[in-house]
C-alpha cells in the first residue's frame, strides 16, 4: 500500500489519497482503518476525531467530499469553472455539521473551540469541506500544480515556482535517477 502524501493543504491532502499506483488507482481512505491511520497523520482533523473510530457508514460523506474536492481542483487546474454540483456538494458537507464555537474559561482568558455534531464521518466531512472552502477562494489556488512526474496523478501548492514535484523523495527523486541513467546508459 502507497503511504499517503501529507502536508500540503488539507484539501489537496484529501485529494492526494486516490494515488496511481502500478495497478491502478489506490484508495488510501477505502476501510476505517485507512481512514483512521490517515486522520491520525493529520493534526488538523485530530480534535475532529478525537475519542472517535471511524465506522463503514463514516466512509461515504468522506469519499462524497473527496469526489466533489477532486472535481473543483481539477478544474480549476485546468482554467475551468469548477462543477456546480460540486460546490454544491462541498456547501451541503459544511451544512450537516456547522462548526459552533464553545465558549470557556481556562482560568486566565476566554477560550473559544470550534465544535461539531454528528456521526463522525459528517462532522469529518464538513471540515474537509471547509477546509476546501478556503483552499478554493484562496488566491494562492492560481498556482496550483498536478506533479510532473508521468504515473503520478498528486496536486500541490507549490511553496517555490520551481517545485515541479508532488515530493522530492517520491516523484523527485524517481524523475532524477531516470535523468541520469538516460544519461549515462550505453548506447546500444
């Protein structure tokens, strides 16, 4: 199994779990297993899932969000309009579980941390959703790269103009050794 490729923003890290593979298309998020090793890898859906196991009934509001994630950065990588059921779908996902924000007093100041309810694949769905949500009216989207690498299929912001890679140790390092050996191979 292809460990999955975090921190980027939380949106494309979503997205970044359907990678190709040898055989295909993985899914990092196909069994409550998956998805719980892959929440426990990202801090900002840790307090979401919190004391939580995901279920089987947790995985289709997570890959529904996936869906329509994939769907709106896609075009938007391409210079198209994002589909409407797609953000239409992103807005329903942050509507079943609304973030309320719980105040309290931790002795010193007022606290306020933001809380959902529900089972926990709609509170973890509305979050991505969120999450997306930013990602998609951040004006840093406009630099938004799919990895140059042939097989690879990842998305990511690009911290400098010059990253061309979904990750220096995965795509990078695969695209430099196949340089040197095209290189330095005998001619024939």
């Amino acid at each position: 199994m292809t460990d999955p490729l975090t921190g980027e923003h939380l949106a494309l890290d979503l997205v970044n779990t359907r990678p190709s593979t040898g055989d295909g298309r993985a899914d990092l998020l196909a069994t409550p297993r998956r998805l719980a090793a892959w929440l426990a890898l990202e801090p900002d859906l840790q307090a979401e899932a919190a004391g939580a196991t995901p279920t089987a009934a947790d995985l289709a509001p997570v890959h529904a969000v996936r869906e329509h994630v994939d769907a709106a950065v896609h075009a938007v990588l391409h210079g198209s309009r994002p589909p409407r059921t797609a953000l239409r779908g992103l807005t329903e996902a942050q509507r079943a579980a609304p973030a309320v924000r719980v105040l309290d007093w931790d002795g010193s100041t007022v606290t306020a941390t933001p809380r959902r309810t529900g089972r926990l694949g709609t509170r973890l769905a509305a979050h991505l959703a969120e999450a997306a949500a930013d990602l998609l009216t951040d004006p840093s989207i406009g630099t938004l790269r799919q990895c140059e690498a042939d097989d690879c299929v990842l998305v990511f912001l690009p911290a400098h103009p010059r990253r061309r890679w979904c990750s220096p140790t995965r795509c990078g390092n695969r695209a430099r050794v196949a340089r040197y050996y095209h290189r330095h191979k005998p001619d024939a």
